[in-house]
C-alpha cells in the first residue's frame, strides 16, 4: 500500500462523520491502509489518558491522521467520571493541543468557501484560506496567576508601563503572555505565501496589530514584508485584526489567503467559517514539515451522538484537504467536484441546511457526484 493514514474517531459525533469519511475514501480507492485508533473522553474515563501511548505510537507510524472530535468536560466532572482508583493521580489535557505539541503541527489551515446553492451562506463568492499559528502567541501557556514577586519584580525593572499596576496585590493580578519566536513568524507566513503560489491564489493578507502590540505583531510584521519580497507575483497585505472583523463582514469576497498569530486566527476563522454555512462545512488541517492532522472544526455534540443526523461535509472537506497534502490532485478534485455538485443541486442536505437526510445518505450523494 502507498499510505498509511490514522483514523481517530473520537467520541460523539466524531464517529458517525468519521464513518462518512470511511465511506467516501473507501469509493475513490485511495491506495492506503487506514488504521483507527483511540482518542478522546471514552479513554479518559477507562485508562486516565485521553491520549493513549499507543495512539502517539501509531501516529509516527503513519503518514498522516483523519481526526474525528473529541469530548472535554470542566475540572471536576473530569474527575468524577474516573474509575476511583485513578482520581487524584492524573489530570485531564487537551490530547489535539497535545498531538499539535509532540508533532509540531505549526500551520492551522482553515479554507472557508461559498459552495454554490449552500442555503447557508452569507454571500456567494467567498474563498478564503486562513493559515493559524498553532504553536505559541497567547496560548504558549505561559501564564501567572497569582503573579510571583520575582516575575513582577523583573517587569517592573524592565518596563515603565508596569508603573501603573505597582498598586495591585499579586493574587489580584494574571498574567498570560503572547511569546512570538522569529522563526515562528516565518514558517507560518512561508507556509502561506507557498500556499498562495502552489494554488495559484492572488494575494496574501497578514492580520496583526503592530501599531499597538508593537513588539510581537511587530516581529511578525516584519518578517512577513520580507518574505513577501520572493514573492513578487503575489499581492501582499496588511491589516489589524479588529478592522479585519468589520471587513470580513462588509466585503469578504475580497480576501484570499489570510495569515495571523495563534489567537487572532483563531477568532477570524471562526468568523470566516460562518460566513460559508458554519460548524457543517468548516474544516481544518493542523499541519507541520512532516507531519499533517486533517479535522473538522466541530466537536462531539453529545446530542447527536450515534444518530447520524450532522453534516459530514466538513469532515469531508478535511479528506479533501488530506488528499491535497498527500500528493492526490486527481482524487482530491474528484472529491472537491462531488461535494460540490452535492451542495448545488440540493436534492440531499443534512438538518442544518434545512433538509433531513442522514449523515452517510448524505456521504453517498458525494459518492455519486464524484464521478
Ligand atoms: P459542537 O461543535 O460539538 O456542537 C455545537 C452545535 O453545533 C451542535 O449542537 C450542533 O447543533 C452544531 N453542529 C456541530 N457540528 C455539526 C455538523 N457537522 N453538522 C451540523 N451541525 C453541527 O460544540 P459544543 O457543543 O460546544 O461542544 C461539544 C463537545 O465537543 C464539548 O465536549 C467540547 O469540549 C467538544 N469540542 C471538541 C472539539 C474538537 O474535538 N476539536 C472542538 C469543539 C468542541
Ligand atoms: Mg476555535
């Protein structure tokens, strides 16, 4: 076999789009071998671990992973559902922040498109693609709270804005910081502006706001302008992240690739992805140098669960993305042209675009306009 890919399911809903996903890979015979493996609440109630060893194991195994949802609940519901004899000795963690960590996932990637006759758009002619910083920026994890003397005693020598907090007790202070890295900034931005050109888009837009955070949008700023220069065919921007919102609003048919740090991207793509019919289409790509996790952007909804009743197109539209990374073109089209002749015609559409087919009904549609 040509690849070995990862399957995680997860939990809830998850499952039934991951089966959706079996059934479309299965139909365009891809070359490959699919192994599942275990992720998510189910393990973190039976083992203490949403994240297994053996998953981690099976991942540097394969070529890539198709990742469903998972479940997380709050602290002490986390707890509670542990069998007794684990409670106190292990504590729950994100396992995709965890998978983007170990795999050095850096690239968030989020295409949001207007599928034409998708009830649900805001406007027609949408086509973005948004690439994350998935690594650092305000969600390093580096945070105080309460604050430290030694922490406050350093910003305070270092930075005079700090005078005007000399006045609050250290617990009624936090901390989070926004760490950038040079090197951070370039592969996100390269990775984008590769894009651009491979896909033979027309322009890229980085969003920060260096005229207030000066010293990391600024870095980031400056990275991006110089390597926008070996670019020259493609158009570059820049644009501050809360003019961006309004933007997006007033005329998203203008924006093409957009690049920004880890949670200004986080916050335009799930903006850009209501734009284009919401959590049924929005799909995602958390990808590295050697290593891609392909993932629909919704979580488990518990509800759903096992009724087969959500969107599977954007679990679908992550298979598309995972062909692409793969070196598919032919087969990625393929899957690209049935989703979207599926969407067009309208004949078969899930709850949410007001319809009430199932989730795999709404695969095997795909399956028939593919060819
Ligand atoms: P959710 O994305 O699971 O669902 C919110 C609502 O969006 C659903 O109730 C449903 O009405 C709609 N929806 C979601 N996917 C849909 C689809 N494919 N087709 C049609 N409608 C769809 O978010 P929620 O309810 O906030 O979280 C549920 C669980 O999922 C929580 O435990 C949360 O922590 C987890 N979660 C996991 C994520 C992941 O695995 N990457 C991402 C977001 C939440
Ligand atoms: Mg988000």
């Amino acid at each position: 076999m040509k690849y070995k890919i990862a399957m995680l399911p997860g939990d809830g809903i998850g499952k039934d789009v991951m089966e959706a996903a079996q059934l479309v890979l299965n139909a365009l015979e891809l070359d490959a071998e699919y192994i599942y493996g275990d992720i998510g609440w189910e393990f973190w109630r039976k083992e203490g671990n949403p994240l297994p060893e053996r998953t981690i194991e099976l991942l540097k195994e394969t070529d890539c992973a198709l990742f469903g949802a998972i479940t997380s609940k709050p602290k002490k519901e986390a707890e509670e559902e542990l069998p007794p004899h684990l409670r106190g000795k292990v504590e729950y963690f994100s396992p995709i922040v965890k998978l983007r960590q170990i795999f050095d996932l850096y690239a968030n990637v989020r295409p949001c498109k207007a599928y034409e006759g998708n009830p649900l758009n805001y406007r027609d002619n949408i086509d973005i693609v948004i690439f994350r910083e998935n690594t650092q920026g305000l969600y390093s994890g580096v945070e105080f709270r309460p604050v430290p003397d030694e922490v406050r005693n350093v910003l305070e020598k270092y930075n005079p804005n700090m005078e005007k907090f000399k006045d609050v007790p250290n617990d009624e202070m936090a901390i989070s910081l926004r760490i950038f890295t040079r090197e951070g900034c370039r592969r996100i931005i390269r990775k984008a502006f590769e894009y651009a050109k491979e896909h033979n888009r027309k322009s890229v837009t980085v969003v920060e706001k260096p005229n207030v955070i000066r010293e990391t949008s600024g870095m980031m700023i400056e990275e991006a302008r110089k390597i926008a220069e070996e670019y020259p065919d493609i158009e570059y921007g820049e644009a501050n992240i809360d003019a961006m919102a309004m933007w997006l609003i007033k005329n998203p048919e203008r924006y093409d690739i957009l690049v920004s740090s880890n949670m200004f991207g986080d916050i335009i793509s799930d903006l850009a992805a209501q734009l284009v019919g919401g959590l049924g289409f929005a799909c995602g790509g958390n990808i590295g140098d050697d290593y891609a996790i392909f993932e629909p952007v919704h979580g488990s909804a518990p509800k759903y669960a096992g009724k087969y009743v959500v969107n599977p197109i954007a679990m679908l539209r992550s298979v598309k993305m995972m062909l692409d990374w793969l070196g598919e073109k032919k087969l990625a089209e393929k899957l690209e042209n049935g989703i979207a002749r599926t969407i067009k015609e309208g004949k078969v559409r899930t709850y949410d675009m007001g319809g009430n087919a199932t989730t795999l009904e709404m695969a095997e549609e795909v399956i028939r306009n593919m060819d």
